[in-house]
C-alpha cells in the first residue's frame, strides 16, 4: 500500500524549518504552490513558446502556456477522482492529504513544461545535438562523462526541476520553495541521465542530485540503485503523465483541424472513434443530439474535444485506482496511457497516427523545427565560448546580454557550459529570434 502520510508532505524546499499555521489561509499549502507557479515570470514566459504550431497567428492555437493551463485543468480532475474513489473504499488517519490529490497533481502539471527551451519539442532536439555532433562537442573532455550526458541528452523535464528547485543567482535557497510532494510529482524519469540510454529522458541533472536525494529520502520513495541513482516513480506523477498526454494528443488534432490541415469530417471520424456503438450508445445519442443544434464546425469539434477528453479522464484515473497497490513495488514505469481500454486504446493509436503522418510532418511545423535548429545552435556556440574564453573583446560584450541570475556560482566548466543552457532554455521564441539576428549582425538596433 502506499503511505500517503509520507508520501504527501507539506514540507517545502529551503523553507523545511518553517511551520505553516493554515488556519488563516484560505488555501492549502498545496494550493499555494499552484499560486507560486502561475504568479511565476518562468510560467508567463510560456505564452511565447511554442507548442507544436508557429505564434502567432490570425488562428491562435496553442501555446506551452495554454498547454500547461489545460494540463492543470486535467490534472485536477484526474487527482479529484482518485482522492474520491481512495475515500470510498479504505479509512486512514490522513484522509485530509488524501483530499489534496487534485491540488499537488494540479501544480505540477502547471509547471510540467517550464523548463522547456523555445521552438517546442525540436528546442530540446536542438540543445542536445549542439553538443552530440556540434560545436559543443569539443567540450566533451573537459567535464565528467556523468555532466556530459546532462548536455547531450537534454530534457526538458528535468530542466523544469531546475527551474523549480534551483538557487539561481541573487535567489533564496530553494527556489520556488515548492512542497517536496509537488516538486516529486513533477519528476517523470527519477534518474540520472547515464540510465537515459542516450534519450531525452532523465529526472534530474548532476546539479540537482542531492536536491532530489533529498526530496526523495524525505517522501520515503524507493531507491533502485545508488550509482546511478535511480528510484521509483512517485505515484502522482502517473496522474500527472497522463494529464499532459491527453491534453498534448487531443489539442493537437483540434488545432490541426483550425488551420484546416485536417479536414471537419476527419477530425470528427478521430474523436468518435472513442465511442464504442454499444457501451456507448448513450452518450452517443446525446452527441448526435448536440451536434444537430450546433452549424459551426470549429464549435462541433471543441464540442468533441470536451467528450473525449472526459472519457480519456475517467478512464486513467480507473487505471490509476487499479494499479494503487502496486505502485510501491513498480519498477518499469507503464504510462495510464499504455493500457487504455477499447475502443480508446485504438481510438488514441489512430490518433498518434495521424499526428505523426499529417500534422508533425506539416510544412509549417518542419520550417520551425528547422529555424529552432540554427538559432538556438547560434547563440548556443556564441554564449558558450564567451563564458570560457571571457578575455575577448567580443565575448565581454556577449556576457554583458547574459542576466544577472544566469551567472552561475559553479564556475567549473560544467557550470560555466550550464549557466549558458539555462539562459537559452528559458528564452521565449521571440527572443531567441531577435538575440540571434542581432549577434549574427542581421539586424541592429535603431536602424529599419
């Protein structure tokens, strides 16, 4: 069984010695940490980072903010239902944290994607070939093989826990002072990048090993292994997964059927997929019923998007609730999303399909995939030098544009090389495009 009471913790990073008196707060300390998080300058840079479409456009599709928003929204529900079906079938002493399901899945999907680089998904391709086949690779010798795979398979998962727990220069200790339960729920692989297998998939960096020792040591998380370390999955983060595979999946499919790059029919033929004409004649006939008082397709598709995204929730959080003994003893991590029931397990590979032929292979999203390359190579290999070779002219001026929070206090050649993948990571789109044309001298300031 899982131990709630060790596993939900209201201890915060660099705060652990404070005591919290709730009783003149009207929100959790769980909710606050959502608070934390969307008050956040990281979180409302999100609004310029790409999702999978170009931004802007006259058809607004979605960001990595409104992602994270959604996720949130998804997130909730999916901690909610579990907290409700743990209540009804088992007494504890801590019911109360029990009931703060929904609150700490919530903030972690919130700040699931906060350390994501600009260009979307092809940012993170970017970082790590820099480094594998570019001009990071001649770096290579001069940090361990243990911080050379934190480059070369960069993350941005385990970028966010940086983001999150990181005393980032002129910060306290700790930073975002999250809850240990939150910052755990957000951690997808809880390993070290030497187990990532070359693959953008690892928890934390070198940098934040003993902070996640810590954390883990605290909820009382089984350890696998010490060299490398690895443990056991937090619990929520299946519930967090999950949240952001429906979210991403299903987003995807209706922004593509916006910018017409999926027809109104293929797109409603996807989403009712999900219904079998049996088990689901019910909700199918109240569909069609809707459908009928509804012309415009954009509205019949959200209209869809909102049938199946529910059907997908409660369908994930009956998977979670039938796993819940298991959990302390799973090693191989199976996303809720791996063992959907049918018809959503073929619903959702029709979808993946799809996506994959139609919509990540559009013109528009290879053209940002492409662009994302060059550009963030470019101020990668320009940043990077100045911060080991400082005595140049050009570098001097170079590390004057680098903010003051980014100037790390590691002054290793790790550190060095991992304050410059900070301040590209965090760069919003439009940024990282204007830095670029003006360190490559195709644009200046002041002049059209």
């Amino acid at each position: 069984m899982i131990k709630w009471d060790k596993w939900i913790a209201d201890c915060r990073l660099g705060l652990e010695d404070r005591i919290y008196q709730q009783d003149d707060d009207i929100r959790s300390i769980f909710q606050r940490d959502y608070d934390r998080i969307i008050f956040s300058s990281p979180f409302r840079r999100l609004q310029d980072k790409t999702q999978v479409f170009p931004l802007p456009g006259s058809i607004f599709v979605h960001n990595r903010l409104t992602h994270s928003l959604e996720v949130a929204s998804v997130g909730r529900s999916l901690g909610n239902l579990v907290a409700s079906a743990i209540k009804g079938n088992q007494e504890s002493p801590f019911m109360n944290r029990i009931g703060e399901i929904g609150a700490i899945v919530s903030a972690a999907c919130l700040a699931h994607d906060l350390g994501n680089p600009p260009f979307g998904h092809s940012g993170e391709y970017a970082i790590a070939d820099f480094f594998k086949r570019g001009g990071g690779l001649k770096y290579q010798n001069d940090i361990s093989e243990e911080q050379w795979s934190d480059f070369t398979c960069f993350e941005g998962n385990a970028n966010a826990f940086r983001v999150l727990s990181h005393q980032f220069s002129g910060k306290r200790y700790g930073g975002f002072a999250l809850t240990y339960s939150t910052l755990a729920s957000i951690v997808k692989y809880p390993f070290e990048s030497s187990l990532a297998g070359g693959k953008p998939k690892f928890g934390f960096f070198q940098s934040e090993k003993e902070l996640f020792r810590k954390i883990a040591t605290q909820l009382e998380m089984v350890q696998i292994s010490e060299n490398p370390l690895h443990y056991m999955r937090h619990p929520l983060v299946y519930l967090v997964e999950a949240a952001d595979d429906i979210c991403y999946q299903i987003m995807d499919v209706e922004d593509a059927h916006k910018l017409k790059i999926l027809s109104y029919p293929e797109t409603e033929a996807l989403f009712l997929n999900f219904f079998h004409p049996f088990h689901d004649q019910i909700v199918l006939d109240n569909i069609s019923a809707n459908l009928t008082l509804v012309t415009d397709h954009n509205e019949r598709i959200s209209y869809l998007r909102a049938m199946v995204i529910g059907k997908l929730t409660r369908e994930c959080a009956l998977l979670f609730i039938s796993r819940i003994n298991d959990y302390p003893t799973i090693e191989k991590i199976i996303p809720l999303f791996n063992d959907l029931p049918e018809p959503s397990k073929s619903a959702m590979d029709q979808v993946r399909r799809v996506s994959t032929e139609r919509i990540y292979n559009d013109r528009t999203v290879v053209e940002i995939e492409i662009a994302g390359y060059k550009i963030l190579g470019t101020l990668l290999e320009a940043f990077i030098t100045a911060v080991v070779e400082p005595e140049s002219f050009l570098s001097k001026k170079l590390l004057s544009l680098i903010p003051a929070q980014y100037q790390n206090q590691d002054q290793t050649f790790y550190g060095k090389i991992q304050s410059v993948v900070d301040f590209v990571s965090g760069m919003t789109d439009l940024f990282a495009l204007n830095l670029y044309r003006k360190i490559t001298g195709m644009e200046l300031p002041g002049l059209a």
